[in-house]
C-alpha cells in the first residue's frame, strides 16, 4: 500500500504551488508511492493534500500530520471525506498535535493552546469525528487515520481506532517496543531523519542542529526521548549518542541500513525526511540519489 519507504517533507511549503505540483508529480516517477509533509505555519493540511494528489495520480499523499488543535473536528472529518471521495485509496490522514504540557506552545510568537490530557483529548476528537453526521456523497472506502503516537498509551489508541501510528523523531528501540504495545496487525509507519552527504563532520552538524530543534522547543519530544533512555545531559549537547539515534546520516548505504533497521524491528513504512542546510530547498537530488537504493523490490512491484 504505502511501499516500503516514502518521503516525508516540511520543504513543500517554501514552494510556489506550480512547483509543488511538479515535485509531487517527480516524486510519483522516481518511484515513491507515499508523500507525507507535516503542517506548521505554511499551507494548510487540506490544501496541501488537494495540491500534491491533484498533480498525481497513483501517489499516496499523508498528512503527517493534522494538527487538532488547529481546526474542528468537524471540519477534518468534512475535508477526509471529501479528500476520500475526490481521489479514492490515496489520502492518509494522520491526525496529531496533542502535547503532554498544559501550557500554550508558542510558536513565531503566536500562542497554541493546550487541549489537556492528549489520549483523552484525542480519543474525544476521534468520537467527535466519527458522529458528525456529514451529508456529503461517501467515499467507497473508509477513511484512513493515523495517530501521531509516542507514548504507549497513544500506542495502544492508534492500534484501536485507526489503522496506525506514525512515531515522529524516534530511534529503532522505539519501533521495536511500538510493535509490541500495537499487536501485528496495526500499520506502523515511522518518521526517519536522513543527511545524505559523505562528509561525516558537515553530515553531523546538520542533523544536530534538527535533533537540538526539538530537544529545545518540544516538551512532548523530549518526554518520548526520556522513556528511550535519554536525559538532560543528552538533550543540552545534544550528545552523539542521541543525534546517531534520530538521524542517520552519511551515504546511501547508511540510509538503506537504518531502514532496513526499522523494518525489521516491526515497521510497516519508513517515511525519510531528507535534512540539509538549506531548510527552504526541497531536496530533489537527495530523493533521486536515494530511490534506487530504498525502493529496491518496490520499484518492480
């Protein structure tokens, strides 16, 4: 369904919408069957879906994710089943954005409020969703969700309600123990952050630099970091040992060998996201130079 690796990327909102349609159409003919981007302060999720799955037309696209706290339940379950209807079999939607702090996140000065307990606040949007009586031609399918799951309780939700989850910023133990909390049959398909350049000291200051991000500015990260056996004296550095475990970086070979990792710690789907240091540029070379390589056996299916 979703291939054994995909692309997931925050670079398609730096893009004027013409090249959005031609880097989905590119990614479609390199071989990828899954686009995943995530949503922060660029295109809306449902616009970005309408954009990359109208330039396509076998890619799956997934949201990666969905942020809750930026729109009703209502409206979601509106625009999943639209989005379903209009291009049937490839929209996921994953759906996330609860925080394990009850304080408001604050992000380019604009403040984000908490929704409280994040399994009972997601366990309350997903009723919420599924009672909406939406009077909009259905879709032949049933939608498809995923939850943005870290911690074992989310785990166990996603395994429940959805099809999946979708780990975000998580080393190889975590799929592991992911497998074991959701059973065989739940879709896991994990977040891996990649620097693809031979040069080890420049490869590893990138990827430091997006593993300090999150260690600094995400409370609900570094939580999850904790329970994978990481502490303060990691985050500060970060230290070597953190940053080997969220990124991998060096040539292809390392990248093939960290998916290959997940998949046989229990991933169903490994969605890479390619870091360079230009944050704006949508890594075109990088996802050519890496398809032959991590789509191997997709590629003739």
């Amino acid at each position: 369904m979703l291939g054994k690796a995909g692309i997931w990327t925050f670079a398609l909102d730096a893009l004027p919408a013409t090249r959005v349609a031609e880097t989905a159409a590119e990614i479609e003919e390199l071989g990828y069957r899954t686009l995943w981007f995530g949503e922060g302060f660029g295109r809306d999720t449902v616009s970005q879906a309408w954009m990359t799955l109208s330039a396509t037309s076998r890619l799956t696209v997934a949201s990666g994710i969905a942020n809750i706290a930026l729109r009703d339940p209502i409206a979601m379950a509106a625009a999943e089943r639209s989005l379903n209807e209009a291009f049937p079999g490839r929209y996921l939607l994953g759906i996330g954005g609860h925080r394990v702090s009850d304080e408001p996140l604050h992000m380019d000065g604009y403040s984000i409020p908490s929704r409280g307990d994040a399994v009972r606040t997601m366990t309350g949007y997903l009723d919420a969703m599924d009672a909406i009586p939406l009077n909009s031609p259905a879709p032949a399918d049933p939608p498809r969700r995923v939850l943005a799951a870290l911690g074992p309780k989310m785990l166990a939700l996603a395994a429940e309600r959805t099809l999946g989850a979708h780990p975000y910023f998580v080393g190889v133990e975590h799929t592991r123990r992911a497998r074991e909390i959701m059973g065989p049959r739940a879709l896991l398909a994990v977040e891996q952050a990649v620097v693809l350049d031979t040069d080890t000291g420049r490869a590893r200051e990138v990827a430091a630099q997006h593993v300090g991000f999150y260690a600094r500015n995400a409370p609900h990260q570094t939580a999850s970091l904790r329970r994978q056996g990481f502490d303060d004296a990691d985050f500060a550095g970060p230290s070597r040992r953190l940053v080997d475990t969220i990124v991998a970086y060096g040539d292809v070979d390392v990248v093939e060998k960290r998916v290959r990792e997940h998949l046989d710690a229990g991933a169903d789907h490994v969605c890479l996201q390619v870091l360079t240091a230009d944050q704006d540029r949508a890594p075109l070379r990088e996802w050519r130079e890496l398809a032959p390589a991590v789509l191997a056996g997709d590629l003739e299916s």
